[in-house]
C-alpha cells in the first residue's frame, strides 16, 4: 500500500507530506483550491506525461515521490521482481520522479537510477489514477478485452494462448529465416565447396609452418653447417686434447679440494655444470650431422609449401588456427545446406503444428469469452445502474479480429491471432430508453464515463492485493442523493486496499475512512497549496460547507448546516457499524 506521498516544489506546491490510510480517502477544496494537483502527482509516478510549465516558479526542479510498504503483499512483490525491481527484506519501495526545468528529467527507484518504462511497470502494479480524460481507456479494445478476461477469470486461457503464440511466433521466424540461409547459401554453395576442397587438401598444422623456416634455411646451407658442425663436434670430443677432456681433468682437480673453500666449490660446481653442458652439445650436434641432407632437390618443395602457408593467409586474411576453424564451419555449411530441404520441411510441420496449437487456445478463449459475456454485462448492468444510471443497458460484444492476409484459421475465419486471442472485444452501453447504442466514448459524458468505470472496477477480480484507485470528479453532474450509491460501492471499493475520491459532494465526503481539505494560502508573498487532515469538528465543518456547494467558504457555514452535516456523519457512521456496506460485489461470472 501507498504509506506516504510526498510533493516538492510541484506547481502551487512548496513541500507536501501527505500520510496515507488504507480505506477511503476523500479530497475536498474549494474550486480551484489545488485538488488536481495531488492526482496529478500521482500520476506522475505512474509514469504519464509530463505537463508543461509544472516546476514552481523560481525553481529548477520539482519532484514527487511516493512510499509504498509491499511487505504484506507477496505477489506484488513478485510481479515487481519479475520486471527488475529490488526489493529490501522489510518489503518498502520507494519510486520517485524528477522533473527539470531544462526538460532532463529522471526516475529514480529505491535510489537506483531506473527508467521510464520501468515506472510505468511499477505504477500499473501499485497505483490507478482515473480522471474523466483517463476513462477513455473504456473505448480501447485492449482494455476492454483485458476488462471481460478478468471478470471472467481467463488468466488460464490467456497464458495458453500467450505461451502458444509465442512458440509459433518464434518457429514461424525461424523458419523465414532458415529459408532465407538456404536460399543465400545456394548461391555459396559452390564457393563454399571450392574453399573447403582448398583448405582440406592443404593440410594445414599450427606446429608445421614455424618449422619451415628453419629447414629452408638448413637446406640452402647444408655443406657449411656439416663443416660447421663437425668441426665443432671434433674439438669436444675428437682428439686427445679436447674440451670434454680438458673439462674432466680440471674436475678431477678441484675435486680433491671440495668441502674446504667456497669459493672453489662453486667454481665445482660450474665446471659440473659445463661438462654436461658439452656432453649435451655433442649429442645435439651428432643428431644434426646425421640428420642433415646435402641433397638440394628438397629445397623446392619446401619453398612451395611455405608458399602455401602465405597465399591461403593472405588470401583468407586468417591465421592457421582461424583457417582451421574456417574449414570446420565450411564443413557444417555445407552439410547443413545440403540436407535443408528435409531440414525447412521438418521445421514447416513444426511451425504448423504450433499454428494449429495457438488457434485452437484462441478459439477455446473465444468460447470463454462470448459465453460469460452476457453474464458479466448483467451483472455491471446491476452494479452500475444505482450509480444515477437507472436506465443503463451494457454489452460486452465478443468478435473474431479478421485478418486481410498473414492469418490463422479459428473456426473457419481467418483470424489475426495475438498473444490475447483472437478476438475484438467492444463494450456497448445504452444510457437511456430509446437511444441508440454505442461505446462508451461515443455517447456518455464524462461524469458517467467515470461511474461505469467504477462499477467495472468494483467487478475486477483483481485478487488480494488491488492497487491503489484514486478517482477525480467521479461525482459530476450528480446531486446529492443521487451520489449516495457511488460513494458506498466506493467505499466497498476501499475494503481491504485504498482508495482516494476528489469530490465536491457531502453525500461521498461522509463515507471516507479519512478525509482531506485541499487550500490555498499565502506565505511570504507567494501562494502555496496546503492540505490538512481533518477530524470531528473541522471534518464536520468541510462537509458542511459542502452541502452549501462547492463555491461555499467555510466562513459561511451556518449552524443548521453543520448538524445537518454532523446528521450525515452520523448516518454513516451507522451504516458502518451496521455493516450495510459489507456483501459481495459479484462473483464476475
């Protein structure tokens, strides 16, 4: 729930601090006293529009933000999880948004800089703003749609066909696109063959190109490195005086000396050291003297496949590993064109199979659908009528969504099926006897607009955990007892979440669980926009001067008007205590 928001330098607003209760919450003002400020906050952190000229004069930036306690509510906590939100262990979070004069405005979660988008997730899951302008949403196809699945409970249904669209979106895309490969690779697949043919042939080694160079070299000078060689060999091992002799004989020498000096122990142990040394020399030298070969005409050969080496690296601008794993990829390339035309076969009866699966789940959805239509209507029609529409006829009108081309066959009608079915979903009213039908945008005016919101909203199983629901002027064009009804299911509303009503009416004032006075006052010259809590005798002041209209200041309420007003209280209070405003809204279906 909503604990407290909080206003800065937003508008008329200086600095705010408005606790909030769970239950129903009325606003109330004078006109023009700054009501729809506080909505207007609100849905900032829903992640709406930002108006113009919305910072207070004299300031850079305004901000707003809002502080939720989500600890009793784990599958908020979840959904919100799901869309990247980090939660603490206590379950608070706090959204805030920043609105700059220069247009850089930012959001800002738990502390975290976040985004827009992610606002917008956070505010469909913990807040409803609806003012007059907002219950066009009522003539969306979308929101219509979502509207009847709700009551109908087709979360089942919708998540069969969510989860089955998705398989056949992404099977159809990878089927276009292993039609697109194959048809490009026909295209390649001589060239692929050419270079596979190529690269296979030439046998590359990583270890045998360094190697190469060496034997180059050693070819083109085998006689002076034997002699080199040899003459090497003959001078540590060849003669009577020669270095592993001389070596041996100086061993000998400091041998008989070990242990007495240091200086000529280590001078030991270097001669140890270079003895083996030449002994391993000799042996290094010998292998070479037997393996040499005076014979140029190897020569070319290796030239040439050194040649090799170079061409196919310039030529493929790799180096040997990378030609290596060219070769491997050119091997699947063209195993895998060469069997494509089984493979986009397979692929197709598995895209069509998915086709067949998302369908029939629409069509089972469809069949949901029409079916509790007409139940669901009645129902809004028995929630919605004691809301000063007594006459209101409702429809919700369930119909394929035809497509032009692209479609899949439900039940015989080439349907544009979605991750939400396939189905348009309209809701058609009737105010009056005698008038023609139409959506709601169409026909009703904004005041009404709003209580067929409200009745809707009332219907939602939206399970344990609502958001909160603030209405702006749901009352208009209303008189008092007319009023009545909609401010009980508002409160019926309320049970168990929060709602907040801006209201110019006493009949909705005095069934608030907390009540709100929005007013303008003066300080240091500039005008600010304050709001109190009030309680006994202010409360039942302001629902006073509501009863003499909206226009009526508090200077002028009179005594009969306030025990009229405390008689109202009174009255609710009772209703309250009586628990006339308990009962089951519908069961939606």
């Amino acid at each position: 729930m909503l604990v407290e928001l909080r206003i800065n330098q937003l508008g008329l607003v200086d600095e705010l601090v408005l606790p909030v209760a769970s239950g129903l919450t009325i606003l109330t003002g004078e006109t023009g006293a700054g009501k729809s400020m506080i909505a207007g906050a609100m849905a900032l952190l829903t992640g709406q529009a930002v108006p113009k000229d919305l910072v207070r004069g004299g300031e850079e930036l305004a901000w707003v933000e809002g502080v939720f306690d989500l600890s009793a509510r784990r599958r908020t906590c979840a959904r919100l999880r799901k869309c990247g939100v980090t939660l603490g262990a206590d379950g608070m979070l706090v959204t805030r948004r920043e609105i700059r004069r220069n247009g850089r405005n930012r959001v800002v979660i738990n502390g975290m800089l976040s985004s827009l988008a992610l606002l917008q997730q956070i505010g469909a899951a913990l807040l409803s703003v609806q003012s007059q302008d907002q219950q066009r949403e009522l003539s969306r196809p979308a929101f219509v749609r979502d509207l009847l699945d709700e009551m109908l409970e087709c979360a089942d249904l919708r998540g069969a066909v969510r989860d089955a669209h998705a398989a056949w979106r992404a099977l159809d895309a990878d089927l276009e696109s292993r039609r697109q490969e194959v048809a490009a690779g026909r295209e390649q697949l001589d060239i692929w063959r050419y270079q596979r043919d190529e690269l296979a042939t030439a046998s590359l080694d990583v270890d045998e190109e360094p190697g190469l160079d060496e034997s180059i070299v050693v070819k083109r000078h085998a006689a002076e490195l034997q002699e080199s060689a040899a003459a090497a060999l003959q001078a540590l091992t060849g003669g009577e005086i020669d270095a592993q002799g001389l070596l041996g004989r100086a061993l000998r020498a400091l041998s008989a000396a070990e242990g007495k000096s240091a200086r000529l122990d280590g001078a030991l142990g270097q001669l140890r050291e270079a003895e083996a040394a030449a002994a391993e020399a000799a042996v290094a030298i010998e292998r070479f003297l037997d393996a040499i070969d005076l014979d140029p005409g190897g020569l070319d050969e290796l030239e040439d496949r050194k040649a090799l080496y170079c061409e196919l690296r310039r030529k493929y601008r790799r180096d040997v590993p990378d030609l290596l794993e060219y070769l491997r990829l050119l091997t699947e390339r063209i195993a895998r064109q060469e069997s494509s035309t089984d493979d986009l076969s397979a692929l197709a009866t598995r895209r069509d199979d998915a086709a067949h699966a998302v369908a029939g789940a629409a069509l089972e959805l469809r069949r949901r659908r029409i079916a509790g239509a007409g139940g669901v209507s009645r129902l809004a029609e028995e929630v919605i009528r004691p809301l000063a529409l007594p006459d209101l006829e409702l429809q919700f009108s369930v119909s394929p969504r035809r497509a032009a081309e692209g479609g899949l066959d439900v039940d015989g009608e080439l349907c544009d099926v979605r991750a939400d079915g396939a189905d348009e979903v309209d809701l058609f009213v009737r105010p009056n006897p005698g008038e023609r039908s139409g959506k709601v945008a169409e026909i009703v005016s904004g005041g009404e607009r709003s209580r067929i919101h409200l009745g809707l909203t009332a219907l939602k199983r939206s399970g344990s955990e609502p958001p909160l629901q603030l209405f702006d002027e749901i009352d208009a064009g209303l008189g008092m007892d007319r009023a009545r009804p909609t401010a009980k299911l508002l409160r019926q509303l309320a049970r168990g979440g929060q709602v907040i009503c801006i209201t110019h009416l006493a009949t909705v004032a005095v069934y608030g669980d907390d009540h709100w006075r929005a007013r303008k006052e003066v300080r240091h010259g500039r005008t600010l926009l304050a709001v109190d809590r009030l309680v006994d005798a202010a409360r039942t002041d302001e629902v006073a001067r509501l009863l003499g209209g909206e226009e009526t200041a508090e200077a002028d309420v009179d005594a009969a008007g306030r025990a009229y007003a405390r008689d109202l209280l009174r009255e609710a209070r009772e209703e309250f205590a009586s628990g006339g405003l308990q009962g089951d809204l519908g069961d939606g279906g």
